[in-house]
C-alpha cells in the first residue's frame, strides 16, 4: 500500500468515526440489536459507508468492537440483556 492509499483509508475511517459520533444512537441501536460482534461490524460498516475491506480491517475493528463491548457490557450491567 503506498502513502496515498494510506491517506485515503484513514480518511475514511476518520470520517467515519465522525459519522458514528454525530449518528450515534443510530448506532447504539445498531449494537443493541446485533447478535454478535461480526454482524455489529458489518451493520455499523453499511450505515457508515465503509469500504468492506476497511470495516474488516484492524483499526476499524478494533473501534468497534471496542464499542460494542462496552455497550453490551452497559446492558448487561443494566438488565437488557443476557451475559
């Protein structure tokens, strides 16, 4: 991958942070819904309009499931969901 492509892609997964940030009850809703964490990834991949290699991708994922964790770790604490 050269410098350009690089740019590009974290670019977009900048933007895209930004995206989740400003739709984030979309989001959550997304999460709350998913059964696990690859179908969080794809869903939250379409609403954001990442590329499937860039949702698959580390940093992306890494994000993600780190959100997702957290937030169903919150329902869990909370009683909206099983453990």
């Amino acid at each position: 991958m050269n410098n350009d492509e690089q740019t590009r892609e974290e670019l977009i997964l900048l933007n895209a942070i930004r995206d989740a940030l400003d739709r984030r009850d979309e989001v959550f809703q997304i999460i709350d819904e998913a059964p696990d964490e690859s179908a969080a990834l794809a869903r939250l991949g379409r609403l954001l309009n990442v590329e499937d290699h860039l949702c698959r991708g580390a940093q992306f994922k890494r994000l993600l499931a780190d959100a997702y964790a957290r937030r169903r770790g919150a329902m869990v604490e909370c009683g909206k969901v099983e453990a």
